[in-house]
C-alpha cells in the first residue's frame, strides 16, 4: 500500500475510508447489546428467572476465543468478492438469520432454542469483528490507524446505542419479536457497505496451508525480533498498558457509594455526563497519532492514564463534590480514550498484513485480559489499602508500561514516513 499524501493532514479526516470504518463499526457494535440488554429485557418480562439469566450471558464467549477460528480467515477467501469482503458478506447474512431467528423465539416456552440462537448471534459477531479488524488495518496507513479505530468505536457506539436504547424503546410499540426481526434487517442492509467496499490490496505471502494460517502467525511474532524476549516485552506491554486504569475504574462504583453519592448523581456525572470526554479522548488519540506519530501518542496517552487514575485518590480526599467528581470522571473518560485509541492503531501496527485476522484477533484478545481477568484481586486491595493508597497505586502501575515504551523507541518508523515494515530488532 503506497502512504497517502493527506494522511498526514486534516484533509484525511473527510476520507472516505474512514468513514468507511465508522460504517463498519456499526455493524459491529449492533448485534453486540441483543445478546445482552435487550435479551436480559424480554427473558425477564418473559418470566425466566434470574439465576438462568445470568447463566446464558456465557453465550458471549465467542468474543473471548475469535482468535482460535480467525487464521481460517486469512487463509480462504470463499466467495469471488476479495478475502475480506467475502467473509463481511457470509457473516453479515448470517448475523441477518440469526438475529431473526432470535426474534422468532418465545422465552415461555423454554430457554434452551434461545440460548442456541442467542450463540449464533455472538458467533458470528464476533467473526465479523475479526474481519472488520482486518479490514481497517490493512485498508489504512499506518499514521490512520489511530482515526480508524476512533470512527469504528464511533460507529460501535451508535450500533450499540440503536440496539439497546432503541430496542427497549420500540419494545413497547412492536414487541421484542419486531425489534429483532427490524435490526435483523438493519444488519441486512449492511450488505451494500460491504458491497461497495473496496477490497484492500492483499499482501504477498499469504498463508497457502491450514498449518501456515496457525502457525504462521506466531512463527512470524516471535521470529521478527533479533532478541527473542523482545517479543515478549511487546505482549506484556499489551497487558499493562491500561492495566491500571482497568484496575481503578473496575471499582468506581463502589468507590462512589461509599464517598456518598447517590445513584441518581452517579447516573448523571459519570454515565451521562462522562460519554462526551470519552468519545473525544478517542478522536484526540486518534488525531495525535496524524499529528505525532504513534510512539508519542502513547506516551501522552500513558503519562495522563496515570494522571487521571491519581485524580480518583484526590477526589477520595475531596470527598462528597460534584464538581470533582465530574473534573475526575471527564479527565479519566479523556486519557481512557486516548489511551484505548492510541492502543488499537499500535496492535494494528504490529499485525503482519500476511496475518491480519489472526495476529489482530490474538493481541485484542491479549488486550481483554487485564478488564477480564487481572483486575479480581482489586476488591482486595481497597480494603487492605483504602481507597487513596489503592488509586494511587494504580495510578504507578502506568509507569511499567511507559518504561517499555522506551525499550520500543527504535521500532517505530519517524513521524511522517511511509508505512513502515513490522519492528525488527530491539
């Protein structure tokens, strides 16, 4: 791919690829909140109880194991519209049936056809979300990988926000069999983006064999690198790079109640109010990586995650104030989405176009872990520490993850080249 001239420029913000990926993004934030708060929606007014309820939100796993089937991806291209467009418009049909079929469904008479139709909602979202990944990374340079991720969570975010706050709205008027049945075709009409879509340039090399689309990509990781544990530091530096900002912000909730702030404040300030810093914290990640280049990017994302997370020990001091409450919560949506930018364009940097689906899909997976996973024992910590000492020390956690971006300084191209191979050496 030859580096577009106005990537560099505010003239690439009107490119039509990039909003080519908010559209993407839509189609992937849609099905995500049907699995979700609109089937926990119609299952309770349907009478299932909750302890069932709770149990099939582990139709989601799909979402947490796509890197297993997405070097199939990369491997096959089934139809003879492009790798990548063709497997946009195998899912996007299938998304289009199985959400239909999930309307179809009556949760009176048992849970389990639900449930399986509820799986395949969230197989081949997820599937789709391996693709649109792919897609982004390899249809923009590498200086607009930081914007491509911004327009998708934009467009995400608007597909969430149709199927969760519209589908409980249009509930009360066409039932939830009419809501699916409407997104399902919602989805449908996906199809003429995918469609007219163009297909990005495929890299030479492509993996010929099953085995090369498995092994491939991790022979490749690990193998580019002169000092073999430097690939190692990259992963890890995948996992504590917003390590603790997750840790802090996994207990706000109940750092907030026990402050004294009701729920109608906390509602207000830090759901309401704090979306806007976020989904401009992510414009201005993406736009610093335009304009600095991507290891500046992280570093100023880096330096006020830890920042911000240091305000929420403030703000323990301050106690019961609205207004620092909303300074904390819209300095820390800010940094949250610079930092979750600047993150997205740098695994989209480290991909092998060779690999795309399959390297991406390992490293978000990668990505999840700290949300998922490694913030368990943060309950623990506040009650051993309290809650200053505990915001404070997640606010140092950042502080590995900035010293590995020093080791990394060598590997990324000057700002303001064309796009540069994968980093070689340590």
């Amino acid at each position: 791919m030859t580096f577009d001239r106005d990537a560099g420029s505010w003239r690439v913000l009107l490119a039509p690829r990039l909003w080519l990926a908010g559209a993407m993004g839509f189609a992937s934030g849609l099905p995500l909140l049907l699995t979700l708060t609109v089937l926990q929606a119609w299952l309770t007014q349907g009478g299932v109880d909750l302890t069932t309820i709770g149990f099939i939100g582990l139709v989601g796993l799909p979402y947490n194991l796509k890197f297993i089937w997405a070097p199939l991806l990369d491997r096959f291209k089934p139809l003879g519209l492009g790798r990548r467009r063709s497997w946009l418009m195998i899912f996007q049909c299938c998304l289009a049936a199985s959400i239909a079929l999930l309307g179809l469904q009556d949760p009176g008479r048992g849970v389990w056809a639900i449930v399986a139709a509820a799986f395949l909602v969230t197989f081949f979202s997820a599937s789709q979300d391996v693709v649109i990944d792919a897609y982004r990374r390899e249809s923009l340079a590498d200086a607009e990988q930081g914007l491509g991720a911004t327009f998708v969570t934009y467009g995400y975010r608007v597909g969430m926000l149709l199927a969760s706050a519209g589908g409980l709205i249009l509930a009360d008027l066409i039932g939830f069999r009419g809501v699916y049945l409407l997104m399902a075709a919602v989805m449908a009409s996906m199809l003429v983006v995918t469609l007219l879509a163009p297909e990005p340039p495929e890299a030479e090399g492509q993996p010929a064999t099953l085995k090369a689309a498995f092994l491939g990509p991790l022979t490749e990781f690990f193998r580019r690198y002169e000092v073999p544990a430097a690939a190692w530091l990259v992963l890890a530096f995948i996992l504590i790079f917003k390590l603790g900002d997750n840790i802090a912000s996994h207990m706000t909730i109940p750092f907030y109640l026990q402050t004294g702030f009701s729920n109608t404040e906390i509602g207000t300030v830090a759901k309401a109010f704090g979306l806007a810093p976020l989904l401009f914290g992510l414009f201005v990640g993406g736009t610093l990586n335009l304009k600095l280049g991507l290891y500046r990017t992280l570093i100023v994302a880096g330096v006020l995650q830890g920042i911000s997370t240091a305000g929420f020990a403030v703000l323990a001091i301050a106690g019961h104030d609205l207004w620092w409450l909303a300074a904390v919560i819209g300095f820390e949506n800010l940094s949250g989405g610079m930092g979750t930018a600047a993150l997205l364009a740098f695994m989209a940097y480290l991909t092998d176009r060779r690999f795309t689906a399959a390297q991406f899909a390992m490293l978000s997976a990668l990505a999840t872990v700290p949300r998922v996973l490694l913030v368990a024992p943060s309950g623990w910590l506040a009650t051993q520490m309290g809650w200053i000492n505990f915001f404070v020390l997640a606010a140092l956690i950042a502080i590995p993850g900035l010293l590995l971006l020093l080791r990394f300084r060598s590997w990324f191209p000057a700002h303001g080249e064309a796009e540069a191979p994968a980093p070689q050496s340590a």
